[in-house]
C-alpha cells in the first residue's frame, strides 16, 4: 500500500514499542559494576633504584623500607619524607655535620665554587630527616638563587653527578600512584664510620721458625722495594694535590708560554714577574697589532723593538705618576699609536709620498 506526502504516520504504525527502550537504560543506570581490586595497606612499600653511586647499577630491582632487596613489587609513594626516615644514616646533627665535613676534606677540590653553593643548600634540606632529602629539584635551585647571585639547574644536577660518583650521595627514584618517575631522593653517606673489626688469633698456630743469618740479609731488600713503591705513590698522589692548590697568579716569569718572545719576557720580568701578567701584556700588544692592520710580509716579531719601546715609555710614565687610568691600558695606548706611526713611515716609504717638495 502506498501512501502519499498528506498522510499522517503515527509511532506505533512506523516504529517498535519505545516502552523496551526505556526498561533497558533503567537497566543500565541502576546496574551495579565491580570496583577496581585495591590493595591492603599491609602489602610492603617499594621504590625503584635506578641511580646509586655505584657503576654497577640494576635498574630492574626494588629496595624495600626495611633495605631487602627484591625484583619487582610495589613502589614507593613520593611526597612523605617520613617514610624514607630507614635510609637515614645519622642519629644526631653533629655526626651528619662531621661526616659532611670529612667528605669536603676529601672531595672538595673536585667542587667547582657553585657546585659548592648546590651541596650546602642540598644539605640544609637534609635536616628534618637527617641525611635524607626529597625536595623536587626545581625547589633546590630556586633556594639556590638568594646566595651569592645563585646557580643554574644544569651547575646543581652536575653537582649531583659528581657527589655521586665520588659516594658521598646516593640517588633513588620514587614513582606516582598513577604511573611515571616522580622527584628523587637523595641520601648522604657516612663518611666517619669507624672499622670494628679486629683481628682474630688462629686456632693451633704455630710458633714462627727462627730466620737464619741468610734470611735475614735477604728481607730488608724486599721491604725496601715494597717501600719505595709505596712511597713514590704517596709523592705522585702529594704532586697532584699540591697543582690542585696551586693558583695560576703563583706562577713565576719561568712558566710563560713559548709562543711570547722571549726578548719581550726578558723586558717584562724586572716589573711583572708573574706569568699571568706577562701574559696579560702580550696579549695587549696583540690586539693593537690586529687593530693597526700591518700586510701579511710583516710580523709581529719584526715590531717587538717598538713594543718594547712602548712598554719602557708607559713604566717611565708610571713612575712619574702621571698615569690616571691604569698601567695595562695605558700601555695599550702606547703601543697602538707608536705601531700607527710605524705603518704610516712603511706607507710612505712605499709609495715615495711627499717627495715633489723637495723639487
């Protein structure tokens, strides 16, 4: 049958019983789903160890609170300082004190002068639980910014790196209840824990063998090397240290390098005996041998007179005090105008200039 645009169709002649439709999302509303399988409190806590000061460490194992290690599990819930409070290696602020101060002793010449300003401030955050700090980074930096002009993330993580290869900290990473790394936490070692233990005598020992006249000619010989060796250890051990402390404005006249000419040291080292300065007056002369733009055929060397006669003028003026602004730019000022003239006499030279006055 068919039927035309002017016809009037109803619900039920076009379409199935809604009464259906609306008991099945009744259903669904008031259904009832299983809820998410939680775990008791009572299963142990867990976080993953991926950094330690040790080369030899395994990203795959979990360290429980109680210091067991296992391969898998729970891990540890980030935030809580408290529950860190067993890695603490300290029972009072004096020894946590001592042992950071032993370890600096040891250590603190590997510490640039920032890197030091990162240890002190990771320290005064390992106080509440002593030894152990979970401050997120960004909070360790930004303490960092109200001492001596401040730092930059990039100077505290190398800080961490370095404590870390040198053992005076470890590193463990904690883990969101959602998923992913969260903050780190840093734990100090203890620098000053003494050796308990002792020697033990030997069950049924014997009583030693008394050393004939030819044994005992022998056995100096061999302490004797055993010594030398020991001793030229601790001497290149000292000379390392010693050019450690060493500051460069120690060195003498003596440590200049080979590329300055020595005519140019010897006019020097009467009044600046340090290589540093010396250097530091070579370079002067270098920047206003740049600056007056001399050809390739001449050198440097070939205008070392003039730049000695420049630095005898600026000390000569030095002596009368009539110097106002400083000995090194002075002379630089010195040396630019007396090698400006000298390229102007080779200019001349060259292009005979000015000889039509003399007809």
């Amino acid at each position: 049958m068919k039927s035309s645009h002017n016809d009037t169709i109803t619900i039920s002649q076009s379409f199935h019983s809604i009464q259906p439709i609306i008991k099945t999302m009744k259903l669904l509303r008031t259904q009832t789903f299983p809820k998410k399988k939680t775990y008791p409190n009572s299963e142990p806590n867990f976080t993953k160890n991926l950094h330690t000061h040790s080369p030899f460490s395994t990203p795959s194992l979990y360290i429980r609170n109680d210091g067991t290690i296992q391969r898998g599990g729970f891990k540890m819930k980030s935030g809580r300082i408290e529950q860190y409070r067993s890695y603490s290696q300290f029972s009072t602020l004096e020894e946590f004190n001592e042992s950071n101060k032993m370890a600096l002793d040891i250590h603190g010449h590997h510490l640039t002068k920032g890197e030091r300003i990162a240890f002190d401030v990771l320290t005064r955050f390992s106080v509440k639980v002593l030894g152990v700090c979970n401050a997120r980074i960004c909070k360790l930096v930004q303490a960092c910014q109200d001492i001596k002009g401040g730092i930059s993330r990039s100077t505290f993580e190398r800080m961490l790196r370095k404590a870390r290869t040198l053992g005076i900290i470890s590193i463990l990473h904690t883990v969101r209840e959602t998923g992913g790394y969260s903050h780190n936490v840093y734990i100090f070692n203890r620098f000053d824990t003494p050796n308990h233990e002792q020697l033990t005598s030997r069950k049924n020992d014997k009583k030693p063998q008394i050393p004939t006249a030819d044994e005992h000619k022998k056995e100096p010989e061999t302490h004797l090397v055993e010594t030398k060796t020991l001793k030229d250890k601790d001497l290149r051990q000292k000379q390392v240290k010693t050019i450690d402390q060493i500051n460069i404005s120690d060195l003498d006249h003596s440590f200049v390098p080979d590329h300055i000419p020595a005519p140019f040291v010897k006019a020097i080292k009467p009044f600046f005996n340090r290589a540093k300065d010396i250097c530091g007056l070579w370079d002067r002369a270098q920047i206003a041998y740049r600056s007056a733009k001399f050809p390739t055929t001449t050198s440097i060397d070939s205008m070392l007179p003039t730049i000695v006669h420049a630095f005898k003028q600026t000390v000569y003026r030095y002596k009368q005090k009539r110097i106002q602004t400083g000995f090194v730019p002075y002379f630089y000022g010195t040396v630019a105008n007396l090698l400006t003239v000298e390229k102007r006499k080779m200019i001349a030279e060259d292009t005979q200039w000015g000889l039509w006055l003399e007809g």
